[in-house]
C-alpha cells in the first residue's frame, strides 16, 4: 500500500492498523477557492522581499475574479504565485491554495 503526501499535508498518527489518509474529495468551489488564495496571498506578501511582492501583485492583477481570464492566463498566474510561495515555509497555505484551484480546472 503507498500514502500519497504532498506539501502542505500534516498527518498524526496514534495506535496500530492505520490504514491511510482520509482527505477531502467533494468537488472545488472555484470562486471559494479563489477567496482562499487571495486571502493566503496577501498573509504572505509581508514575508518576502520586495521583488517576490510585486510577481504576486501581477499574478493577482491577472488572476481577477478568474471569470474573464483565459485559461493559460490563469495558469501562469497560479504558477508565479506558487513558485513564490514555495521558496518560503509561510507559503504552505498559498501552495495548497493553488492546488485547489488547479482541482476545480479539472472538476
């Protein structure tokens, strides 16, 4: 049997015959998930330098309300945000932010 973790993912174990991770498999609200992000991104703009602040800003800008975004214009946007994120231990939340989001594309 293999768990599958990802980064974000904090699990504790107690006792014996454990058999996995239960995760949450309902459907992504997109615009819910986009709130959660905007939200996490700006907790995280105090944590980075200034440069890293100005690509979050841009992909904000770009993200919008992700109605009249193109598809690849959301891509890049997620993609800049989570690669900022990732550099920092704060990031998690942003991370696991745009996963959601990136589910809900294939919803």
């Amino acid at each position: 049997m293999s768990n599958s973790f990802h980064f974000g993912d904090s699990v504790t174990q107690h006792g014996d015959h454990n058999i996995g991770i239960v995760k949450n498999q309902g459907p992504v609200d997109p615009q819910a998930a986009l709130r959660e992000l905007v939200t996490a991104v700006h907790q995280l703009r105090a944590q980075v330098p200034a440069e890293d602040r100005e690509v979050l800003d841009e992909s904000l800008e770009a993200l919008g309300d992700g109605a009249e975004a193109s598809p690849s214009t959301l891509r890049r946007a997620l993609r800049n945000i989570s690669g900022v994120a990732s550099l920092v231990r704060a990031g998690a939340p942003v991370v696991a932010a745009v996963r959601r989001i990136m589910e809900s594309f294939d919803s």
